[in-house]
C-alpha cells in the first residue's frame, strides 16, 4: 500500500473593522490551493495593491520524490483569489522561506537551493517582476561545508532605507564535532 500526503496551500483572512481578534466570527474567507501536490507555505505578506505574497516549497511526487522539491510563490488578489504562481527549482531540495515587496514593485524571496547533491543545500535569493512573478535574477552563495549533508539558506530578508539594499538573514551549516556522554540515575 503507498500512502501519500497532498496538504493544500491555506489562507485565512481573520479580523475586522473592531480590529484583530481571534473569534471565529471574524474569519472573512479562507482558501486552500490545491495543486495536486504536498505544500508548504512558510510566510505571507500583503502587497502594497491590497493583496498577498505566499512563500513556501513544494513537493512533486514521482520516481524519485525526494529530489522534486521546489519553491513556490503565490500571488493572490486582496479577497485571497490567486493571480499567479512561480515555481523555481526542479531537481534536488528546494525551499522558500520569506518573501517582500521592495519599494519599487518587485518582490524579493529568500530561500534555500540545491547545488546538484542530494542534501547540500545553498542560500539564494530571488528577485522577482510584479506584473507576473517572473525571474529577474538570482544570487547563489555557494556552500562552502565540508559535507554532503550541510544545508545552508536564507530565511527572512528586509529592504533597508537605502535604495536597492536589502539585507538577508540565514545560516551556514558547519561541521562541529562533539563528545556526548549520558547518565542514568537508577
């Protein structure tokens, strides 16, 4: 028997006029994008026309599943309808982490890519047109570990009020060895 998972992409709207509160009552709308897929949406910002950013990653099941994890970024109306999805990366172990709205319109994702190898992962960032979420580059930083297992990435990134900086917040995986020791009190 194989059994598989396919989560939907959730958005809820909650709160009103009175402001936030977590009352049931207040959810305006709720929308689940169903892709046919496992989903994972890790952050959602509203966009400066009203609407929302949606990042996260996602997986395509097939013969290799494990190496079909890709990004996702959806754009969506201020009523939750979606305008557009981007995915980026086909191969390997891919995922969005955080996305924003740069002054100029453009949208800029943080992430995490694959180099190729099954696990090490690299830190990318993403700068996306308005009009649909198409590509306009791309920066990489390589992993510079010194396994195949280290996974490095970008998790949150803020413009600064210098215009065109933005500054992305991540990790670097290193490799560290430990001793442990464990005690039992009987």
């Amino acid at each position: 028997m194989v059994w598989m998972q396919v989560a939907n992409m959730l958005f809820v709207r909650i709160g009103g006029a009175a402001g936030l509160t977590m009352d049931p009552s207040t959810i305006r709308w709720t929308y689940g994008y169903d892709f046919g897929e496992e989903a994972h949406p890790h952050a959602g910002v509203q966009t400066d026309d009203g609407g929302f950013l949606v990042v996260g990653d996602g997986v395509r099941y097939g013969d290799d599943v494990a190496l079909k994890r890709r990004i996702d970024v959806l754009k969506t109306d201020s009523k939750g309808e979606l305008e557009w999805r981007q995915s980026f990366g086909s191969r390997g172990y891919n995922y969005g982490k955080f996305g924003i709205q740069l002054r100029d319109g453009r949208y800029v994702i943080a992430g995490a890519m694959s180099s190729g190898k099954t696990l090490l992962l690299e830190r990318a960032i993403f700068v996306l047109n308005e009009t649909n979420g198409e590509e306009e580059s791309r920066i990489v930083l390589p992993n510079d570990g010194a396994n195949e297992s280290l996974r490095d990435g970008f998790m949150s990134v803020v413009e600064t009020s210098q215009n065109g900086v933005v500054i992305a917040v991540g990790f670097r995986g290193e490799t560290h060895t430990h001793t442990q020791t464990n005690s039992f009190v009987s």
